[in-house]
C-alpha cells in the first residue's frame, strides 16, 4: 500500500471550511469520521461527490481522513453549505497499525513514518492532543498488511468497532466482530479504573455508495468540531449502519435517567434499562453488561419495538445494547450507560 504524501491533483488549500454550522443547537448529529478522496490510494471521489453523497446518506457532519496528507483541506469550502459540517483530519497510516487523527489544523501533517517497536506513537498522539484534536484506533482488526493495530490502545481517546470498507453489500464482517468482542472485554475493567475508551463506527469511504454505512450519532451541544468532537470523546452516542435506523437506549430509577454515555447513581435500587428502535424488520435487541449478553428479544416485522429489562449497580458497572438484522448482521450498537 502506498501510503505517501499525494500532490498534483490541483486541490487549493487556501481556504477551509467554517467550524461551526450556524443555527444547530444542541441534539443529535449523524456524522462519518473515515471518509477518503481520490488524494488517498484506492480513493475514486472527488469532494464534491464525498459532500453529495454525504447528504444523501442523511449525514450531518464528516471528516476527511486521507492517507498521511492534507492536501484536500483546502477543496471543501466551495462544496459545503450550513448544512453539513466537515472536520479536518488525517488517517495516519503507520507500518504497524492505522490511526485518525481527527481535528487537525488545516494543513496540519502527522508524521506517519514508524511502527511500534519505534516507541513512538504517544509523542504524536500528543501532538494531536495539543491541537485540541481526537485520536481513534482505526479498524484494529484489518485484514490486511499494516492494517492490523498494534499499538495498545492507552493514549488513545476512542475506538473505531465497526469499520465498513471491506463490507461490499454487508456492512458487518468478521473483523468488525473481533473489535468489538475485544472493546467490550475491555469495558468493565477501564470503567472501573475511571477512564473507557468509547466506540465509534465509520465507512471508510474509498468508493461511491459507502459513505455513511456505518456512521456515528453524536449529542452534541451544537454542530461545530469542538462540539462534535466532546461528544464523541465522552461516549454520548451510537452507530447506525444506516440514517433509516432510530435508537433510543435510557437507565431509569425513580425520577432519575441516563442516556448514553451517562452516568446513573442507582445504587441496589432497581432501575429499568429501556431501549427503543425503529426500522430493523426482524431484527433483535441484545443487552450487554461486565458479564456478556444478559438479555436478547426478538422485534416485530415492522422493525419498530421496545425493549425493558431490569438491572442494579450490583449487577455491573455498565450496560450497553446491540441490535442486529433479521440475517444477525449488526445494525445499531450503543457506547454503554455507566451505572454506580
């Protein structure tokens, strides 16, 4: 794979896109954090069908990730309007392992040219950090050279679980099924330490037809990056492997919720985990704590239900929900409700 810098292609990075969609306050947003150009190898789209496709697929917000360049930073201005948001980014592809850097600086480059046995990866992810930017661990579990992520996931502030490039038609494979059994192993020892890493799930667009299949719902307090980015930093949000699927996933005791990304103080007072979802025909809602999948029920044909099960702190320290389709490929999966 060739991962270089790409130059030529006559992009101008004299202008880039504003920061901030104006009059988009506080609510939920549909964004893909792993979209590429024809600046990054195995890339066919220009922007301006990125951006196209992008509103078509109901999305909000992207983030251009080309492969170790910025050179396309500058081509989205003219294309956007105050309807879609984009963020600057950069895929950072190392020897050993992917990464995005997500926020950058226009024009911002992140050295990509190491492996782990290097020890480098920290001083870059804080470059990144420094910048006021988020890093994810990308598609850990590629099936490809280089793709493989190598590196531990500390210093890392999210992980991409579902990745759609290799998905053809399907846009759930089985490295998508391999990152997140290890993300949700992972869960309840980092929630008890204080610090989980959320999870995210993204296209990684190199053709036409993929953007936003999956993508990431954010609760954001406006569509702005600083915004957009503290919510998916924060766990506040699901991925939907199309704009189709609605979720709704709450812990509720007495008077008192949490939706995702929360945390509820509950106690050993019983509290009732509910779960709401529209458009999986035949699908299923699963429920899973620190101990696995605890509960699973079937929807109606009409893809539209509601699920309810009871929990207490003392049961675990998290719950999370999955929904697959009716042929048990993934089509929503939440970041867990922290319960204490």
């Amino acid at each position: 794979m060739d991962t270089g810098d790409k130059a030529g292609r006559g992009f101008q990075v004299s202008q880039f896109p504003p920061t901030r969609v104006a009059g988009r306050g506080r609510g939920w947003y549909r964004g893909d954090c792993h979209v590429h150009s024809v600046s990054s190898d195995g890339g066919e789209l220009m922007p301006a069908q990125l951006v196209a496709g992008a509103r078509a697929a109901g999305l909000d917000f992207l983030a251009t990730t080309e492969h170790n360049t910025a050179e396309t930073h500058g081509a989205w201005s003219r294309h956007i309007g105050d309807d879609l948001l984009v963020i600057l980014g950069q895929e950072v592809a190392t020897r050993t392992g992917h990464w995005l850097a997500l926020g950058v600086r226009p024009g911002q480059i992140v050295d990509w040219r190491y492996g782990v046995r290097d020890n480098v990866v920290d001083r870059h992810l804080d470059e990144v950090h420094r910048s006021g930017g988020l890093c994810a661990a990308a598609h850990p579990h590629a099936p490809y050279a280089s793709g493989t992520f190598m590196y531990p996931y500390q210093g890392f502030d999210v992980v991409e679980v579902w990745n759609g490039q290799w998905s053809s038609d399907v846009p759930w494979q089985a490295d998508n099924e391999e990152a997140l059994a290890e993300w949700g192993r992972s869960l309840a020892a980092e929630i008890c330490a204080g610090r989980w890493r959320p999870a995210i799930g993204n296209s990684d667009t190199h053709l036409e037809n993929q953007i936003g299949s999956p993508h990431t719902v954010v609760l954001a307090d406006e569509l702005s990056v600083n915004a957009i980015l503290a919510g998916i930093r924060a766990g506040y949000s699901w991925i939907a492997a199309s704009d189709a699927i609605e979720l709704s996933f709450t812990v509720s005791a007495g008077d008192r919720s949490a939706g995702i990304g929360e945390r509820l103080k509950i106690g050993d007072e019983p509290a009732v985990a509910r779960v709401d979802v529209r458009a999986v025909p035949g699908g299923t809602v699963s429920l899973h704590t620190e101990k696995g999948k605890v509960y699973n029920e079937s929807l109606p044909d009409t893809g539209s239900g509601t699920v309810e099960w009871h929990i207490s702190a003392g049961e675990s320290a998290f719950i999370r929900t999955e929904v697959r389709d009716a042929n048990d490929h993934m089509a929503a999966l939440s970041n867990p409700i922290i319960l204490a």
